[in-house]
C-alpha cells in the first residue's frame, strides 16, 4: 500500500510497480489506508509506504513498515525511508529490500 496526498506520486509508483507485476494499493489519505487495514482480514499487505518527513528534517520521504509486524517500528534509521524524489531503479529497489 501506498499513502501520500500527491496524486502524480502516487500515479508513478503504480505505473512503476505495475510493469513489475507488483500488485499495490494506492491511497491518497491516512484516514483511508486506517479503514482499508482494519478491514483487511486476510492480511493481504506486505509493505506499507506513508509520505512523511524525515526525522528532524524538512526532507520528503516515504516511511516504509509491515502490517501486523510484531517488531517495534524504527523511526530514527534512514535505512527505513525512501527519500523524494526517487528513481524507479530507487523505488524498486527499496521494496524488495523491504518484502
């Protein structure tokens, strides 16, 4: 799944991932992605991207977490943003990275 109010990002990235065969679910609220997971019985996400901010910074990210993960989330490492703007290449990358 994918979050973020940009609608061009979120076009890109479902282009993107759709030439890989990634199936993704885009959503341009958190209020939306919050309805779609607790409706999601089947636990059917593997990754999940919210548009944020890195931590003390201006700088535009996606945070990327696992639903239903038991682990505590890492908010304080890079190595759990992806850092806009980003290529495709980056995009990909950080995903199988993440799955």
């Amino acid at each position: 799944m994918v979050v973020d109010e940009e609608i061009s990002v979120i076009e890109k990235i479902k282009s993107c991932l759709k030439k890989e065969n990634i199936d993704v679910v885009t959503v341009d609220s958190n209020r939306k992605a919050f309805e779609i997971l607790d409706n999601d019985k089947e636990n059917n996400f593997n990754l999940i991207l919210i548009n944020t901010h890195l931590p003390d910074s201006n700088v535009s990210a996606f945070f990327s977490m696992k639903p239903k993960s038991n682990k505590d989330i890492d908010t304080t490492t890079e190595e759990n943003f992806l850092i806009k703007p980003f290529t495709n290449e980056k995009l990909l990358e950080f995903i199988k990275r993440k799955i």
